[in-house]
C-alpha cells in the first residue's frame, strides 16, 4: 500500500525512469513485505532549478541529477528494515537507474492504515476491524 512520488530531472530518459520506478518498488517487496500487485508511484519530471537539494549534506555530495523519492506507507517496519530498504533503493538505482547512490534522496512518511482509500471512497483497511 505505499504511495510513491519520485522527482527527478527532465533529462532522465524514459527508460531510466522506470527502472527507478521499478528499483523502488522492487526494494519495497523485498524488504517492506508489499505485494507484487501493491504498485502506486508518481513520477514526475523536473526543469532546471525546479529540483532544489544541497550540493552537500550530512557528509553526503550531491550533483544537479538528484532523485528524490517520497514513500508514504503505515507505520511498524523497524529501523533495520528502513536502512535495508534505503540501501537497496540506492543500490539499484545506481546499477540500472543512471543515478549515482549518493544522489538518491529517499524521505519515508508513516501514516495509519485508517486514512487509506483504494478507490469507492471506501476506507478499505478500516473494513478490517469492523463488525
């Protein structure tokens, strides 16, 4: 059920972008547990200075070909799980991605299962609970 949103310059190609998109995903399966099928990302392309990100931080550099990745999911993965899961995006987006691991910028945001709709306007997980 995470929701992915994925920013990166216009000068990606295609063929880069999605095996992002898929290297993202990919590490979700592996790591988070999420189902092949569980695939919801936005891609979106970015001009020149539209992408704003610190040429250094944290002991990290970064270039002009910076990939930010946001996942929203529900919360209970634990830190391991979360650093494995960084790792591995990073990983395969330098491998098949043309991006350099250290610009790939990963933001996690946790949100209860409860304020999920997979369409209908139906509350889906909160289906789970209730009698």
């Amino acid at each position: 059920m995470p929701f992915v949103r994925i920013d990166i310059p216009t000068a990606t190609s295609n063929a880069h972008a999605e095996a992002l998109s898929q290297a993202v995903h990919a590490a979700l399966a592996e790591t988070f547990d999420v189902p092949p099928d569980d695939r919801f990302q936005v891609v979106t392309r970015h001009g020149p200075g539209a992408i704003v990100c610190t040429p250094a931080y944290l002991g990290v550099r970064h270039t002009t070909h910076v990939a930010l990745v946001q996942i929203t999911c529900s919360p209970g993965r634990s830190r391991d799980q979360k650093r494995v899961l960084f790792a591995r995006i990073a990983q395969q987006a330098e491998q098949h991605a043309g991006f350099a691991a250290s610009d790939v910028v990963i933001h996690l945001v946790e949100t209860l299962r409860e304020n999920w709709s997979f369409g209908n306007g139906i509350a889906q997980y909160t289906l789970e609970t209730d009698s």
